[in-house]
C-alpha cells in the first residue's frame, strides 16, 4: 500500500464519518413540535410530517452513503481502477480516446450501480 492510497481511503473514510456525525446531530435536533414564533405561519402537522420525512430520509441516505462507500472502497482495494485503465488501453487508440473510454467504464459502472 502506497502513500497515495492510505490518503485516498482515510479521505474516503472520514468524509463518510463526518457525513455521518453531521446528519446524526441534524437528525437529532429535529424536534416535532413547532416553535412558537412559527406558529402563526406554518401548521403544525405539516411541520411534524416534514421533521418524520427529514429523519426517514436521512436514514435512506446513511444507507446509501454505507452501501455507496464500501463499494468504492472495494473497488479501489481489488484493483478496479487498474483494471479499467488496461482495459481501456487495451484498444491502443491513443491518450485521447483511451482516456474518454476509461471514463466511459467509470461512468457506466456507476450508472448501473
């Protein structure tokens, strides 16, 4: 393991526990009883309906960023990139083009994720 690699996956790491942490005490601090200097403005039940979709959302998203970065780390640790990049070479059309398919590789792996 390279110097390169331990600062990708500690970047990788820590941006997903400081996602975490940051939606955590977000979550946290959603109360479901409306301040009373809103309570002329907005109703109520619509302010407890949007605290219970704040927090069922931001459950799917930890979810999502969980399954999303173990991918990626997965990826990175099995060789995934190099993997691309000589498959993309393999066709031996040049920087350019090797370039634009090795980002095609990327881009279609992550839209069928």
């Amino acid at each position: 393991m390279n110097v390169y690699l331990v600062i990708i996956l500690v970047i990788l790491i820590g941006e997903y526990f400081l996602d975490l942490i940051v939606e955590n005490l977000n979550v946290r601090r959603a109360s479901p009883v409306l301040p009373e200097e809103f309570a002329v403005y907005y109703d109520a039940d619509k302010y407890k309906k949007s605290q219970d979709y704040l927090k069922e959302n931001t459950r799917f998203k930890l979810i999502k960023s969980a399954f999303f970065t173990s991918v990626i780390l997965a990826f990175i640790l099995a060789g995934g990139f190099n993997f691309a990049d000589k498959a993309a070479g393999s066709f031996n059309l040049g920087p350019i083009f090797t370039g634009l398919i090795f980002a095609g590789m990327l881009m279609l792996a992550v839209r069928l994720l």
